[in-house]
C-alpha cells in the first residue's frame, strides 16, 4: 500500500517571499520539503546554494527532502546535514562509487535515496535496492520545473515497485517532474510512495488546497 506523501518542491516558490512559502508548507498536509540543488554542469541549471537552504531550514517545521542534481555529491554531503537534510538523493549518474556514498548518507544520520534519469533504467538500480531507503525516478529530464511528466514513467514505476517488493519493500519511491492532479492517482496506483509537485502547488490559486487535494488523488 502506498504512503501517498507530498513533497511540494520549494524551487518554484516566490523566492522574494520564501518565509510566507515556507509557512504555508507548514501549515499544509505536505510531508516534506523538496529542496533542488543544481550546479549547471550535470542539469542545464542553476537553482540555489547552502544559505537559502539555511533560510528554509530556519521556517521549516516539515522534514526537508535534498535532490542533488550537481556532479560532485559526495563533498556537500555533510553541509547537507547542516541546513536540515532528513532525506539526501544522489543522482545514479553522478556517482562512481554509489554505494560507498550512500553508505555515508546513512553515516551522517538522513535516509538515503537515488534519482535516475529518465533515460535509466530500473534494472541499473538492482544491486543498490538493499543499501538504500528511497528511489527516485524523474518523470521529467533534470534541471528545470514546469515541464510535461514522460509518460513511460507509470510502466517505469510499476517495474520498480515490483523489484522493490522482491528486494526491499521499505523503499519509498518518489516521483518527480511534472506531477498534477491528472497524473498522480495512476502514479500512486503504479506503486509511488512519494510525489513531488513544483509548479502545479506553487502555480496554482491556493497552494494548501492543491497540495489536500493531491494527497487524496
Ligand atoms: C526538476 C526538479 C523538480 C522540479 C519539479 O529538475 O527536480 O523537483 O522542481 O517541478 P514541477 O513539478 O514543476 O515539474
Ligand atoms: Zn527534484
């Protein structure tokens, strides 16, 4: 049975108003706090560094959820922890040795997760599935918020959960990119665990109702 969590992701909130963003999380059903890193060399992008997400952490009253879409993880880790990481995803692709890093996620004291790209397949993840508390699959490509959810992702997610089940059924899995209303039953019934919707929360005319509204799709 799935957990239905929403992590509303904090990289299309009003950063000029990012307190008012943040209470309103805390005041909402979300579960967590989706927090995007990007460092314009492994996505398109640069989102935000270690001082908004101290600015966050200062607000928050729900656990924060990292998303490191960056080259290097491993030496950001422990700033991670610092600024309140209760979740720390590592990107599959970034990472040569993945299970020495998230060994270390684990060390520090935060869950720890994996994203893949869209283009990756599940069976790449099979010999982590142990070592691990969270996958997380992109429905989008990295680096940008607003962009249309890739459809294979419902078939994608149903084949993880199945190994998952096999392997190590406390998995959470966590989809990410392009969650709406339309989209988010059919990804709880495929097995997600954990949805993270940046511009349909923060983009729509009543933020805290969106995020009820998902957690009951
Ligand atoms: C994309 C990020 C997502 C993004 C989600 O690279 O990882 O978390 O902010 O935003 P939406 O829901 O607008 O696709
Ligand atoms: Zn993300």
């Amino acid at each position: 049975m799935s957990q239905r969590l929403i992590a509303p992701s904090i990289l299309v909130a009003d950063f000029a108003n990012l307190q008012r963003d943040v209470e309103m999380l805390n005041q909402s059903e979300a579960d967590y706090i989706h927090i995007d890193i990007m460092d314009g060399r492994f996505v398109p992008n640069i989102s935000f560094g270690f001082p908004v997400c101290q600015a966050i952490h200062k607000h928050a009253k729900k656990p924060m959820d990292f998303h490191l879409m960056i080259e290097h993880a491993d030496p950001y880790l422990e700033e991670c922890m610092k600024v309140g990481a209760q979740i720390i995803t590592v990107h599959e692709e970034t990472c040569r040795h993945l299970h020495r890093t998230v060994s270390e996620i684990r060390t520090l004291g935060a869950k720890a997760g994996v994203a893949i790209n869209p283009h990756r397949p599940v069976s790449s993840l099979e010999e982590i599935l142990p070592y691990v508390d969270l996958i997380l699959l992109m429905s989008v490509n990295p680096g940008f918020s607003g962009q249309k959810f890739i459809e294979t992702t419902f078939e994608k997610t149903r084949k993880l959960k199945k190994m998952v089940d096999e392997i190590n059924p406390s998995i959470i899995i966590e989809i990410d990119g392009g969650v709406n209303d339309e989209n988010a039953r059919i990804f709880f019934d495929a097995g997600a665990d954990m949805l993270v919707a940046g511009s349909f929360v923060f983009k729509s005319d009543d933020p805290t109702q969106t995020i009820a509204n998902l957690k009951k799709a």
